[in-house]
C-alpha cells in the first residue's frame, strides 16, 4: 500500500486503526480468534508488524478497541435516554437508535457470539452487561406492571435476535431490520398503552 504523505497524519492513522480492526475482526471470523495471530493480520493488511505494533500491541487490545468504538453509540444512547421523559414518544426513539446502532456493531456482536470463553476473559463481557443494564433502565417504567416489563425487555432482545436469527432468513439486511424494528416498537407502544 504505497501512498503520497498528503492529508493530515491524524486521519491516516484513524484509517490505519480501523483498518486494523477490521482486517482482525475478519480473520476472527474466518480462522477463529484463538488461532489467529498478530502476525497474520500484518500480513493480510500487507504492513509491517512494528506498523501494527504501534496501533496495538495484542489481539484483546483489538478486541477492546473494536468494542468501544462500536458500542459507543450505545453509551450515548443512554446517557441521552436517562435524561429523557418516560414517555412514548422517547421510548420508540430509543428503540429506533439501537436498531441502528446494534446494525453499526453487528460484525462485532457476531464475534461475541462465537467466541463466548474469549469474551468472558477480556473485560468486554462485563462491559456489555453494563450497557444491557443501561438500556433495560431507559426503555422500562419502573411502575409498571410486570407484563409490561417483559415486553419492554422483549423488545430489546428482538433486536439481539434479529442480528443472529434472523440474518438466516431470505430478504434484504435493511428489511429485515426494519421489520424487526417495527416489532420492537409495536412491542413497547403495548407495553406504554398499559401504563
């Protein structure tokens, strides 16, 4: 990958970062995150391994990195809902933006899935608890009946579904999202109807 020096270093080096991470996540994918080595994301990336180095010095750096990155629109989600009124309105709006953001992290979900030992030694698996956690305060009433509970909780877990399940069935990525979207969303208009 030859290339003049022109553009700032600071978004070459964003690039290279994410390049790096999604070389990695790929790799993971293709060969297993335990077989796979630092040395062979180099290769396939076609840098050097210092060059590598100087973004990450390990595979769980990756990982964690890839993790932030992609769930920060979730962080953000629900700093914004917890200062959100309890109404419909914002509820649809929260379901609306995790759809979107969980679409954004998918690859990396699908990671999460496969290698369940991995996730459970990095620190990510309790981080995710943690943003779970988050989402589930944000989008139930704690008022409200149980039922309503469970549906509110249904439909974040349509959405987890939808990215593994439902990636089997025919249809288009985005179709799909939006008809799983649209379950979620019928789901927590119920739940507020009871309210």
């Amino acid at each position: 990958m030859g290339g003049t020096m022109d553009g700032t270093k600071q978004r070459r080096r964003g690039n290279t970062r994410q390049r790096i991470q999604d070389v990695a996540l790929g790799l993971f994918a293709e060969q297993g995150y335990e077989k796979t080595s630092l040395r062979e994301i180099a290769e396939r990336l076609d840098v050097t391994k210092a060059a590598l180095y100087y973004h990450f010095k390990t595979k769980e750096e990756i990982i964690v990195s890839l993790f932030e990155d992609l769930t920060k629109p979730i962080e953000e989600l629900i700093d914004w809902g917890r200062q959100q009124p309890h109404t419909l309105e914002t509820k649809q709006e929260i379901v609306r933006r995790y759809s979107e953001a969980l679409a954004g992290a998918s690859p990396l979900f699908r990671f999460m899935q496969e290698n369940q030992a991995t996730v459970r030694e990095l620190s990510i698996g309790e981080t995710f608890k943690d943003r779970m956690l988050g989402m589930r305060d944000i989008i139930i009433d704690p008022d409200a009946d149980l039922v309503d509970q469970v549906r509110c909780i249904s439909a974040l877990f349509t959405m987890h579904a939808g990215m593994f399940v439902m990636k089997d069935l025919e249809g288009d990525p985005e179709e799909k999202r939006k008809a799983i979207l649209e379950v979620a969303t019928d789901l927590i208009t119920q739940a507020h109807k009871g309210a």
